[in-house]
C-alpha cells in the first residue's frame, strides 16, 4: 500500500484535504455549494482540451478554472445566480464532452477525469499541486479574519472597510485553485464532496471557529487516507469512497447534534 | 449649547440612487454626549442618510466630516448596528468570537484570543449584558439577543459615534426599556454620540436630546422641545398625532382614524345588548 | 433534408428529444420558481448512478434513471430541512453520494460487463443510439407528468410562489414538494436518457430560466419554455446530424449542440429583458419628470 507508486497519491491527497478542508469551510458558510460543484466540472474540459492539444493538463485545468470563476460572476450579474450557475456548468461539461469525443481514448479518460485516477499522479505533476496547496493555505489562513466577517455578515464587514465584491473574487480563486489541483486525484465530480462534506460535518459539531477549522481537517485527512486506502485494497475507484465517506460524515454529524440539541435545556436570559 | 467640535458635521448632502435623487442639501452637526433620533415616514430616505454616514455609498455633492475627517477616513471612529440581523444558525461562530471580530475582524492572520484581546472582547460582552451567551452559536441566539451581541461588535472598538437603525423595531417592552437604558448609560458615561432612527420615538423620548427629520429627502433638525409638539409632528408626518404629557412623560400617538368611532360605537351597541 | 428525416435514429432521437423537451420545460418552470435549480441538477446527476446500473443489470436505462432519481429525491426530502440554506447543503451531499455510486457502478460496467462507453452515454447521453423500444416508455413517463401536473397545477403554483400560503390555503407544501420530486424524477428521467444525465440540467434549467424572464404568467413561461426547449433539441439533432459532412467525417455530439444552443437562448433572454428593462425605466422616469412642476 505504501509502495513507491502509491507515495505520490499519499502525498498528494493529503494536501488536497488539507487546502480542501480550508477552502470548504467557508464554501459552507457562504453557501456556495452550487458554485463549489460547478467549478470542478467547468475544469473538467480543460484536462481534456490539454490532452487534444498535448500541453500539461494542469495548465489546462487552470486556464478553464479561471474562465468558469469569470463567467460565474457575470452570469450572476445578469440573472438567477443558482440558473446562471447550473447553465455554465452543462455548458462547460458539454465542451468538454466534446473535446474528448475528438481523442482516441474517449471512455477511459471520461471516467478518471469525472470519478478520479489514484494513479493519477506523477512526478512532474506532484510539485504544481503542492505548490498551489501551499499558495492556498497562506493565502487561506492569511485573510481567515476578512473573510469570516465577510461571509457572515457583509454589512458590518464593509463597515470595516473590507470590500464584499474583492472578498467573492479571491475567494473564488481559491476555489478554483483548489479545485484544479484535486481533479486529477478524485474527479470532478467527487472534489465537491471533499469541498463541503467534512467542513459542514465540523460546523455542526463544534461552535469555535478555530476548532471547527481544525475538525474540518481532520474530518477531510481522515476521508481521504481512508478512501485511498479502502481504494487500494478493493481496486474500486477512489470516488465511490470519497462520495460515501463525505455523505456518512454529515449524516452522523447533524444526527450528533440534533440529539444534543434535543437534551441541552433552552437558556433564556432577559433584560440587559 | 457646548463649545466642543462636532464628532458628525453633515454639510449640504445630496444622495442619488439609480438615477433617482433620494437625499437634498441636508445638513446637521452631532455633539459629543448627544442622542438623536431620525425620523421621518418609510421611504424618506433613513437608511440611505446611514448608509452614507457610514460612507456604505457616495454621496453626490456635500461633505460628512467625522471627527473633523471625511467619513473613510475615520472608521473605527462609527460603530453601526444594521436593522436586519439574521445570523445562520449553522454559523461556527460564538457570540464572543462575533464581537472580537468588531476588534479586530480587517486584521489579517488567524484569529487566535491573548489577555488583552480577551479582556476588552469581555468588557464589551458586559457592557450590553451578553455575558450569559458568550459561549453560545450566534445563529442559535434569539433576535434580541443577536441584537446585543451586534452592540457589543460595534462597541468594542470604541467608537465616538454609535449608529443604530430600527434597534427598538421587533423589541418587546423590557428589551426596548433596558436598550434606551444602555443608550442612556454610553452618552452621559462615555460621552458618546448616538444616532437612531425610530418609527415609535417613544421609549426614547427620555434620554434624546436632538431629532433630524426627513420629509420628501431634505432635512430639518430641532431639539425635543422644538420638535414634538402636535403641530409640527402633524406636519412632519402628515398625519394628525397628539402629545401627551403624563406623569412627568411625553407620548407621541397618531389619531385615531376616522372610522374608530364607529367601531367604538358598535362596541358599546354590543355591550348594550 | 428527406434523408435526414427518413433515418430511423434521426426519427427516434426527434421523438425522444421532444418528449424531454416538452416535459422538461414545464417541470422547469417550477423547479426555477421554486430556487430550486441546484437540487433539479443533482437529481439529473445522481440518475447517472441508475443508468450506470441498467448497464449492470440488464435493465431498461429509462427505469434505472428514474429508480436512482426517484430514491435520490427522497433523500433530499429526509436530509433535507425546509430553510433554503440547509437545502443546499442536503442536496450536495446526496449529491456526492449518488455520484460516489454512479463511479462505483460505471467502474463494474467496465471490469464485469466489459460494456466500453457506458460512461460516455449515461453521462453525456447518445441520442442517435436509443433503441426504439424506448419510444413508448418516454411517451407514457411524458403523458403521467402532464397529467400529474393539469391535476394539481393550482396548487403547485401556489407552493411555489409562497410555501405559507399554501398551507393557509390547505394544501399541504410537503406533499406537493414530494409531488414535484416525483414529476421532476420522471422528467429527468427522460431527459437524461437524451442527453446524457449530467447535461438533462441543460433542458432542465436553461429553457425555464429564460422562459420566466419573458413572460410574467406561469403558464406563458411554460409556453414560452417549450418553444425554446424543442427549437434546441430540433436544431441540435440536425446540426448534430449535418456535422458529420461539416467536419469530414467527425460527427459532434448532440449533446453539445443542445447545450450551447440553449446556453445562447438564455444569454439572449438576459441581455434582451435588461435592455427591455432600462428602456422601460428611462420611459418611466422622463414621464415623472415632465410630471413634476
């Protein structure tokens, strides 16, 4: 399990789930899931766009990464965020149906492009993604207080002189950033899973932003060792597990709390 | 009346918003240690004048000097408290992290609590009387509640200028008394300044000193004295309202409408009966 | 243009894409009246899983569509709480279950039926591949929607416009939110047995969310929806069908060109009801203005 060509997938999945735990934490307060599943299928057409064109797939994914974050805020300017949304994200899927109809390799590389590769990783590409995991986590823990406030409460965060609209855009980037570096490993399809099931799992369990912060990496570590590991023994695709764990995670979780909730006794204060 | 610079000095403001003129040439100054109201019907242009104060938009022509600086310049000067609080109830944040986040929330780095930071985030929690839910979800707390805890965020910083809009709006009779309490308390302690509006001046009435009006976009400003008297008020509204003195207070009603002495009449036609 | 109609796939893929059009669009229009775009698209995606296991099984694709979309709304409507905010969250992670399954299953295609391109055509849909036998299924799923909703399109007006109301009213907003999920159920079914389960949110959304931007009454959006769905589907079904001859040979997917027509039809609704808007506002506002003294 621990053999030479798996090294690369332990490395890599674990600072996926470290950027990804970052970045799903506020992806749930800001309820961006729609937005945070959009954004891996808008790079989705980028792998395959690399791959017709043999550049670096990384490249590729960043490129249709950052067109999805740009297009995503105008179609919100223009009409039903959550329409504009769904819109762009079949519109990128179908391209990039498209540019794989055109490679020889069609089926293949559909199902590890949308459900993940663990072999995925090579060499060459292991350093792009920790570097851009590294670049988020600064980044990230950087603008933690701006943006907390921010997505909490715009109004009071503004009266602070922090900007909602520069908040959304690097916020975005950060997604998208994220997301270009996790599709290779788990897919398109499932890097949301990772995105919001761990973070929205600790928020239910713990009132503390820091600590929550903190559950929510650990939660995500956790699914990820596990699903590489579980992947490995069974050789069904890594996928399936992170999709499963992600669902279980947040079932337990809210299940935790609606229990707890239902012993706790109602304080009630009065007067100032 | 004091001798003191104004801590608010409003000069010939006029907003626009999509094209429409909302605010014209209004002017006023706030003191240290004064409470005013600002009144004026739904749609007068209340929260767009806050909103402006707190430079949240632009304003057309006019200056706001806040502390003797345009309004930017000076933030950590304002303390506001929207109308509308609404927390999410899945929010990982306490009550005591909402208010460190007034302190220090554009700061950048990872919000991690020291002594210091952790006595003036408590003194605030005191201030309002949210010791009781400092340790509480946010989104979990009632409106009230919310309410104060946003107080405290806004106080922690210690600003020279408290603005509040529609605190008393959804506040039962006790919450309301012991926010005007609070009120109270900031401007003759703290010497603060404190900016409200209010639909029901009532409760007010006790600790205000000033009113602004608006009526159509432009503004007038007066003391109590001077502003709640039946005719003016009449006018302002335009609406009749009576004031009446009780018991060393003063209460501000609208009329009845014309059609509640039939009402009253049914009533006691059924009583009759 | 005789040759194009007198194919038999062309004929099939008109019929079918028809049904989906058609059934889509009036699903859609509540499905976006009622914010609910995002738990529409996750039913299409989490269906990918029962059209995976058709493959597996042996089974008609139609009913693994509609089983995997029928047991994934029950989900949303267990997990799910009914603020909006708590939606989102429920539907992303049956979501991201229902596409950990859809992996699992399109992998078992591979390994145990070696079936090559099972995952192409559940995801991205093969209109020109649907065997004939599935026209009449598609039909029938199309008649039970319309039927579901002339029987109860009052109510769910209502429900979709304020939930509070409905109940006022009587009509309980959690049986017809269940109705709704098994109408969409159907409709997605349909839809992604056309083009492909994770492109059905195209027809879906897209039509609806134009339709309702044009037109001010619920039944003119619907109207309006149908049009712009079948204009899509027809034009994407030639254009699909032509560009075997545009590019020498390489066919492109229906698929895309369905996608990319609508996509274009709702930035043209946008940008059309904006410009409609600023003219209608700068009308307004001269008026007032030759009105004051």
């Amino acid at each position: 399990m621990f053999s030479s060509f798996m090294i690369n997938t332990w490395i890599a999945g674990t600072a996926i789930a470290l950027v990804a735990a970052l970045v799903g934490y506020f992806v749930v307060i800001r309820h961006s899931a729609f937005a945070a599943h959009a954004l891996p299928l808008g790079a989705f057409p980028g792998a395959a766009a690399a791959n017709l064109l043999g550049v670096n797939p990384f490249v590729g994914l960043l490129v249709f990464v950052g067109m999805g974050v740009l297009l995503l805020r105008q179609l919100a300017r223009i009409g039903r965020r959550d329409v504009g949304t769904g819109l762009l994200l079949v519109l990128f899927l179908g391209v990039g149906a498209l540019f794989l109809s055109m490679t020889s390799e069609y089926a293949p590389e559909v199902f590890s492009l949308l459900f993940g590769e663990m072999l995925g990783i090579s060499d060459a590409d292991l350093w792009p993604i920790l570097g851009i995991c590294a670049l988020v986590s600064v980044v990230m823990i950087t603008i933690f207080r701006p943006l907390l406030l921010d997505s909490s409460f715009p109004d009071l965060a503004a009266l602070q002189g922090i900007s909602a609209a520069r908040m959304d855009l690097i916020f975005l980037s950060l997604l998208a950033l994220v997301t270009a570096s996790a599709l290779p490993v788990v897919g398109a399809f499932l890097v949301f899973t990772l995105l919001v099931g761990p973070p929205a799992a600790a928020q239910s369990l713990s009132i503390h932003p820091l600590r929550s912060l903190l559950l929510a990496v650990i939660f995500a570590e956790s699914s990820i060792w596990s699903a590489i590991a579980l992947s490995y023994w069974t050789n069904w695709p890594i996928g399936f597990f992170v999709g499963m764990l992600g669902a279980g995670l947040f079932t337990l979780a809210r299940s935790y709390r609606h229990w707890s909730q239902r012993e706790r006794p109602v304080v009630q204060v009065s007067g100032l | 009346m004091t001798n003191q610079s104004p801590i608010l000095a409003v000069a010939d403001l006029s907003v626009d918003l999509g094209g429409r003129s909302i605010l014209r040439d209004v002017s006023f100054d706030l003191y240290p240690g004064q409470l005013c109201a600002l009144i004026g019907e739904n749609g007068a242009g209340k929260t767009t004048l806050l909103r402006t104060l707190l430079g949240l938009i632009t304003q057309r022509a006019g200056t706001v000097l806040i502390g003797a600086a345009p309004a930017r310049e000076h933030r950590e000067l304002v303390g506001y408290v929207p109308q509308k609080i609404n927390f999410d109830p899945d929010l990982p944040l306490r009550t005591r992290d909402l208010v460190r986040l007034g302190l220090d929330g554009q700061r950048l780095g990872l919000p991690f609590f020291n002594g210091r930071t952790r006595h003036v985030v408590d003194q605030a929690l005191q201030a309002v009387g949210a010791e009781d839910f400092a340790d509480q979800r946010v989104g979990e707390l009632s409106g009230g509640q919310q309410q104060r805890a946003v107080i405290a965020h806004a106080l922690v910083r210690k600003p020279r200028l408290l603005i509040l809009d529609e605190p008393l709006a959804n506040l039962d009779f006790g919450s309301a008394n012991a926010l005007v309490d609070l009120l109270g308390r900031l401007i003759v302690q703290q010497q603060m300044t404190v900016l409200v509006t209010a639909h029901d001046m009532n409760p007010l009435i006790p600790v205000m000193d000033r009113l602004v009006y608006l009526v159509d976009g432009r503004a007038a400003t007066g003391t109590v004295a001077e502003v709640v008297q039946a005719e003016v008020l009449s006018k302002l509204y335009g609406y009749p309202v009576s004031v009446l003195h009780h018991g060393g207070r003063i209460l501000v009603l609208p009329d009845a409408p014309e059609n509640a002495d039939v009402a009253n009449m049914n009533r006691c036609a059924g009583h009759g009966v | 243009m005789f040759a194009f109609l007198s194919s038999q796939p062309v004929q099939t893929a008109l019929i079918v894409g028809s049904c989906a059009a058609l059934v889509s669009a009036l699903i859609g229009v509540f499905t976006v009246l009622r914010g609910n775009a995002f738990a529409g698209h996750a039913l299409a995606d989490v269906s990918s899983a029962g059209g995976a296991a058709s493959f597996l099984w042996g089974i008609s694709p139609l009913l693994g569509f509609l089983g995997m979309a029928w047991i994934a709304a029950f989900g949303m409507e267990f997990l799910g709480v009914r603020k909006a905010r708590e939606r989102d969250l429920a539907t992303g992670i049956v979501l991201g279950a229902g596409l950990g399954l859809s992996a699992l299953f399109l992998y078992l295609d591979v390994t145990t039926t070696s079936t090559t391109g099972a995952a192409v055509s559940v995801m991205f849909g093969s209109l020109f591949a649907i065997s004939q036998g599935l026209i009449w299924p598609a039909i029938l799923a199309v008649l039970a929607v319309f039927l579901l909703v002339g029987l109860f399109y009052r109510p769910l007006i209502l429900t979709a416009v304020d939930p509070d109301l409905a109940t006022l009213r009587g009509v309980s907003p959690r049986w017809m939110g269940l109705l709704q999920l098994l109408v969409l159920g159907l409709a997605v079914a349909v839809c992604a047995l056309a083009i492909g389960a994770v492109l059905a949110t195209a027809l879906l959304i897209g039509p609806a969310g134009a339709a309702i931007r044009l037109s001010r009454r619920p039944a003119q959006a619907i109207f309006w929806a149908m049009m712009i769905a079948l204009t899509a589907v027809w034009s994407g079904i030639w254009m699909a069908y032509e560009s075997y001859y545009w590019f020498s040979g390489n066919a492109w997917p229906v698929s895309f060109f369905v996608v990319v027509l609508i996509f274009l039809f709702y930035l043209l609704a946008m940008f059309g009801s904006s410009w409609q808007h600023k003219y209608r506002r700068r009308g307004i506002t001269s008026l007032r203005r030759l009105q004051e003294p």
